[in-house]
C-alpha cells in the first residue's frame, strides 16, 4: 500500500515528486514533495497544477538564519504552530508567480553563495522553519520534507504542497494513494520516517563512563543522553558483555515512587532489586535503566493517575481518563544502548510481550524469555492483575 521510505529517499535523489502522508489523528494530509535543488519549473508546475495547494518551502534554522528570514508572524496561533517565515521571491523575478519564476527563487535558496540580499520580501515562495530534531520532535510535513531532504543526501531545503481533490476538498488516504498511482509517484508515512530514523540513526551518545559499587556488586555505569530530547538513560553492566554470547539483561523504566520510596502501589521497585540480583548472581549481565516515569506520561501526570486509582480506576482507566496512551514508551534508544556495549542476544528479564515484539523489530535477538515475578500484596494486586488481564502481561496470580 505505502511504499518504504528508502524507496522514497531514491526517487528524491533522482528529482522526482513524492507523496508524504502524515497520521489520521493530526490533519491526515497528503504532500507533493521534491528537493529545492530538483525544483525545476516543472516539478513546481505539476505541483500547482495536480496538488493546487500552497507551494511552500521548509528550510533548517540555519538557512532560514542565513538567508535573514525572519518569523511572518511574532505571535503563531496555528494549532500545529506552522513556522512559517516571511514570504519571499529572487531579485531576477518579475511577479514572481510563474512556476519558473517560483523554480528560480526555490534553486536559488540552496546556492552557496545566497545572501538576504539576492531575495526580494515578501514574495511566492513561503519558507517554513523546520524544528530541531524533525519528525522525532514534530511530525509536521515541515519536518518531513526536511527530513527527507538530509537522509537523501541532499541540501536540508525541499518544496511540500498540500494536495487537494478536483472539487477543492483535501485528499485524504484513498484518493492519495489513488493519486500516486495515477502519477506512477512513490508514497509514504511520516509514522514510517519516524521509525526509519529510529532504526538507522545514531540518536543515542555515550557520555560516560564510571565504577558503581553497589549492595550487589561492583557494576560499571554508563551514561547516555539522546541528541534531540536531551532525555539521560544509563546502563549498570557487569562482566564482559560483548562476547556475542546472550546476555542477562533487563530494561527498567524509572519509577521514583517505587524505585526510591518503596510505593506499594506497584511491583517496580521489587523489580528493579531482583534484576540486579540475578545479574550479580550471573556475575554478567546489563541493567537498561530508562527515564520513562509512568509508563512514560511522566512524573506529575503518573500522580495525576494514582489519584485517579484512588477514585477505584485501574491504571489503564486512569491514563485513559487523562487524555494519556496507555503505555508511552521507546524501546529505540535501549537497542542503541545494547549495540554501545556490543549486546545483540538477550536473555531478558521481562513478563512485558510488546517489550519482547518491539526489541525483535528493531533487530536484537531474544534467546530466552527470564520471568521476574514479585511477591503479591494486597496493595498491588489490583495493579498486577490489570497488567496481566488488559496488558497481557505473562504472570502467575
């Protein structure tokens, strides 16, 4: 149905004309996008004539910086806060309209030696300002095109146009896919750029490194941050683990209320001891420990939660009731983790499925599944049994 995004990526090489398709939750719009460079007055022609939306031209901050492109507005009250930039058209147009006046300024915007000086404002060409971090940060058609442009290898600046039906009402999913096949034009998901970029880019860095003797043992600890979020995860590794033999491992997710002060409201901080007890009795093995507080909603909005449960919500009903998923977390940045230290086979200390599914998908390979069962308590018997009977979760109750 959709087409890979490395698909994508070759025909953008080539010059040609894609279709991006972002999520049904957000506008559920499609684009016609094609690199700056390639911006040829027939590619903006086919845009204007198939798409019939606004041409627009996502650029980096830093060529919206070097081109002296300030924000059109001081004061964005867009409900996806479209960074649009003051409009603009080269100093050798006319009007500016034609679809090879519009390939001008748009080929011109990606030539080493532009200055401020070479555009005239405002114009008919509408750069917008892609956020740090693209799709993984927002994922706007914005990011996407940027995107698109730097994993292709090509200049960070591309042309997008909404595309519309013949009667001017949007297309949505059929008629695009319709539309590419009438226009032999590959199609793609920003959903699926977001999980290529996350399984094909270094996104977590090692910072460092350091001896953590603790009540279990003597564990190397190390320290990653990710480039985008600046979210920090560490790793407590004892042993050799990069023998290419399995590995004791377990993922933990932070939880201050169980992990630090002992909430009986769940079985985490029981967890968390218990690994590293395995671990120290293997004498190897990998402790991931995420900062995913709550199932990753957070700190506040996990109290939010229980405050919920004390109404008689179980966990889910809470998140749910919050506006919130279920369960938020990544398990991109643990595989990135995993290939630092030289782990690719896992016994994994784990009752979660999607953990053990989502690990698969990204490339680690799960040799055997270690249960880690706690002791039930009146307290947090509720709390497991909705993990077992809505979540899936493999316990024994």
């Amino acid at each position: 149905m959709f087409d890979k995004i490395e698909d994508l990526l070759e025909d953008l090489k080539q010059g040609k004309n894609v279709i991006i398709v972002d999520d049904e939750d957000r506008e559920n719009e499609g684009d016609f996008v094609c690199a700056a460079e390639f911006a040829t007055p027939e590619n903006v022609n086919f845009m204007a004539k198939y798409a019939r939306g606004l041409i627009c031209m996502p650029m980096t901050k830093e060529y919206t910086k070097k081109l002296g492109l300030p924000q059109m507005s001081s004061l964005n009250t867009d409900e996806h806060t479209t960074a649009f930039t003051i409009s603009i058209d080269h100093a050798d147009t006319t009007t500016g309209i034609s679809a090879g006046e519009r390939s001008l300024t748009a080929m011109k915007t990606v030539e080493e030696g532009a200055t401020p000086n070479d555009f005239k404002r405002p114009g008919h060409m509408f750069p917008l300002e892609a956020v740090e971090g693209g799709v993984l940060a927002r994922n706007g058609h914005t990011e996407a095109t940027v995107d698109l442009m730097r994993l292709s290898g090509l200049k960070p600046v591309g042309l997008c146009c909404e595309i519309m039906n013949d009667d001017g009402s949007m297309a949505r999913r059929d008629d695009l896919l319709k539309i590419a096949e009438e226009h032999d034009l590959k199609i793609g998901t920003i959903t699926d750029l977001i999980e290529y970029r996350k399984a094909n880019e270094e996104l977590i860095v090692r910072e460092s490194k350091a001896k953590l003797p603790t009540k279990y043992g003597d564990f190397d600890i190390y320290a990653y941050e990710h480039k985008f979020t600046g979210e920090h995860h560490v790793a407590l590794v004892k042993g050799d683990v990069s023998d290419g033999e399995p590995v004791l491992t377990r993922i933990h997710s932070e939880c201050l209320t169980g992990d630090v002060f002992g909430s009986k409201k769940c079985d985490c901080g029981e967890q968390l001891e218990t690994a590293l007890e395995k671990i120290a009795e293997e004498g190897r093995g990998v402790l991931v420990y995420m900062r995913q507080e709550g199932r990753g909603i957070g700190l506040v909005n996990k109290i939010k939660a229980y405050a919920l449960q004390d109404q008689g919500h179980d966990t889910i009903e809470a998140n749910l009731l919050l506006g919130l998923p279920v369960d938020a977390r990544e398990y991109y940045e643990c595989k990135q983790i995993f290939d630092d230290l030289g782990v690719s086979r896992l016994n994994l200390m784990t009752n979660n499925p999607i953990k053990i599914s989502t690990l698969d998908k990204y490339g680690l390979k799960i040799e055997n599944r270690i249960p880690i069962q706690t002791t039930i308590t009146d307290e947090d018997r509720d709390y497991l049994a909705t993990k077992k009977n809505k979540m899936g979760h493999y316990l024994d109750l």
